[in-house]
C-alpha cells in the first residue's frame, strides 16, 4: 500500500520540472471532434515523433494538473479494487470500445510516455526516473496503434526504465 501511494503521490504532485515555454501550449482542443485530453496527449506524441523533445516535454508539463489528478485517482481505485488490466494486442469491437472509455487514463498514460521518452532522448536521467514512475503507475492506460492494436505506455516505460538502471 505505501508504494501504491508513493506512487500516486508522483503522480499527482505538481511537476516541478516545467519549462517556461510550456506556457504558450493552449491545453484545450479548437476541434469538436478530439476531446482536450487526447488533444494534449497527441501534440506531445506528434513533437515526440517529430524530434523535438523539449517541447514534448513542456506540453505535458504545461497540461499536467489538468488531467493527471483524475487520472491517478481512476488508477488508484483500480488497483484498490484489483481491477485486472486491459487486455494488450488485438481486440474485439467491444473490449475495444471498453478500453477507449477509460480515455482520460489512456491518453495521460500516452503523455507521460511520450514525456519519458523524450527524456530519454535529452539524457535527462534524474528527471526520467520520476517521468518514467509515473508513466509506469498508470498501467491500466492503453494506445492505440494505427496497424490495428492496443499497447501498454506503462509497459514500454517499465522496460526502458530496467534498462535504464541496469
């Protein structure tokens, strides 16, 4: 339970790493069709794949205590009540629409990977242990890949965090 609540504490503390520039970021969608959340996640991942990784960094920082309280409650609730992870891979439509409801946890898992990894990318390795335990805590979160499956953000930061230490 103490690191359950170590954890979320990382989570939902006020980041204290964010750049200023992160403070021209707009955190809320212009577009009807793609929610707030998801907005941020998908400018962080788009920088990300783009190489710029310090304004990867400083969108999520900029949009961080938006969405990362709520999110780290959902997932704490999870593990309290043992919820078992959503399935990885190939899905049906429905475990598919079951996953996508739990949007807000998916896409503030995809932003705290895209922000680890681009930490990663920088060798900022003080600042990526804590980027990469709390992409970690949020293991109920899933991406979606264009190719047609789910993926785990918090499984890919546990790898690269192993390799990190080792």
């Amino acid at each position: 339970m103490f690191r359950i609540n170590f954890i979320l504490s990382l989570v939902i503390s006020i980041n204290i790493f964010a750049n200023d520039n992160s403070d021209n970021f707009e955190c809320y969608s212009k577009n009807p069709e793609l929610g707030d959340s998801a907005f941020w996640a998908i400018t962080a991942i788009e920088l990300y794949d783009k190489k710029n990784y310090q304004d990867a960094v400083n969108v999520v920082d900029a949009c961080f205590q938006l969405w990362a309280p709520e999110a780290g409650n959902f997932q704490k609730k999870k593990y309290e009540n043992n919820v078992k992870q959503p399935p990885i891979g190939k899905v049906d439509w429905r475990e598919k629409k079951k996953i996508q409801e739990n949007y807000l946890l998916n896409d503030v898992s995809m932003a705290l990977w895209a922000k680890a990894v681009s930490l990663e990318m920088l060798e900022k390795n003080e600042i990526l242990k804590q980027a990469y335990s709390q992409c970690i805590y949020m293991s109920h979160g899933r991406a979606w890949d264009p190719n047609g499956w789910f993926w785990s953000p918090s499984n890919d930061c546990a790898k690269r965090a192993k390799k990190l230490l080792n």
